[in-house]
C-alpha cells in the first residue's frame, strides 16, 4: 500500500497543526487573530514545521486561501531588492492590500542576512509597513539574525514533536485509510523514528515504509 502521508495528511489549518508546547500554540492563534501586527520570526532545527505555519497563519488571518509574496532569503542580493520586496510606493500599500486582504503577506524563507545595507532596508521596511504588511520569516540560523530586526519581531522556536505528540496525528492517518494499527507498535515506530533524528518530516516517512508493508 503506496501513500505519500506527508502530502495526504500535512495539516491543512493551524486547528490541525500539532503543537509542542502550549506557547507556540498560544501565539500562533493570537496571530491567526490578526490582532498582532509585528513581524514574526520562526526559528528551531529542520522539519519543526515553520514553512508550513508561514503559509498557514496568513490563511486563518483572512479565513481562506490568501495571496502571499514568497521568497527565499537567498535570492535577495541588494537592499533595492529588499525594497522592490515590500513594493516603493508606500501610500499605495497604505490604503490598497491585495485582494482585500487584512495584510499583505511577505514569507520570507530561509533568512540568513549578513550585508549591513540589505538588514539596514529591511528593518526600515517593517517600520514603514507596519500595519499593513505582516512580515514571516523562517531561519535555521537564528543567532546570526541581526538584533535589530529581532527587537521589532514576535519570536517562535519550534521544536520537532515528542513522539507521543505525533502518535494521535499517525493515528488519524491509519484510521484514515481504513486500516487498522496496534497503537504500541506504532508508537514504538515513532519512538525509534525520534531517537535516529527529531524531525517531523522523519514520522511521515517512517509512516509510509509502514503502509508499504501493508
């Protein structure tokens, strides 16, 4: 039995995202709000969730699929291209979002900037578009960030979850097809899973070698 669980069963909201701890909960739904209006900023190792809550959040903020603007950190080169990022006519933004939107979205993966100029345009950016841009970013290198741009943003490190964490999200997706698990080897294979390497991304395809035996 061939499944790609990862693709099938990823959550789809932030009602089904699967949360460590109680803090990341508490401030992701003060996001999806759309109360909070500063910058935020995702950081923790690998398969810890933080692109997906990036997509995730702007739609539960506009309660259905929202436009985003996204790129990887990497592709920009200059401080024009931070600038172009978050668009040069700033009344515009103002008063127009796109599509009606509550925010413009810029997502921003990846973030590891080291170029004074380029992290000087940015926290100008967020000063001027406060309000009307909410700005997400994703980095592995959290140290490296500039203290800056930290101060002006919420703050969120995720961790990769407990085995015990996952196993009713696992369950789902056996139930899901119908099949029928014992829950202590499932949660064994979970265990073992997360001591070789905590990695969310790791359940799911310890998941699918499982339907295969199937």
């Amino acid at each position: 039995m061939y499944i790609n669980t990862a693709k099938k069963y990823a959550p789809k909201s932030i009602s089904d995202f699967i949360y460590q701890s109680s803090d990341a909960d508490e401030v992701i739904n003060a996001y999806a709000s759309g109360v909070i209006e500063r910058p935020l900023i995702f950081h923790g190792s690998n398969g810890t969730g933080k692109s997906l809550l990036q997509r995730l959040i702007p739609n539960a903020i506009e309660k259905r699929e929202a436009s985003l603007h996204v790129v990887k950190c990497a592709d920009l080169k200059s401080a024009d291209d931070i600038h172009d990022l978050y668009g040069r006519n700033k009344r515009f933004n103002r008063t127009f979002t796109i599509n009606e939107q509550r925010f413009n979205y810029i997502i921003i993966e990846e973030f590891l900037m080291t170029n004074k100029k380029m992290i000087d345009a940015l926290k100008i950016e967020l000063d001027e578009t406060l309000g009307t841009d909410l700005t997400i970013i994703s980095t592995n290198r959290f140290d490296k960030i500039d203290y800056g741009i930290v101060s002006r943003s919420e703050v969120l490190g995720l961790l990769p979850c407990e085995p015990h964490v996952f196993f009713p999200h696992a369950k789902k997706m056996f139930e899901g097809e119908g099949v029928e698990v014992d829950d202590a080897q499932l949660l064994k294979c979970l265990e073992v899973t997360h001591a070789l390497k905590a990695d969310n991304r790791k359940y799911y395809s310890a998941i699918d070698a499982m339907f295969r035996k199937i």
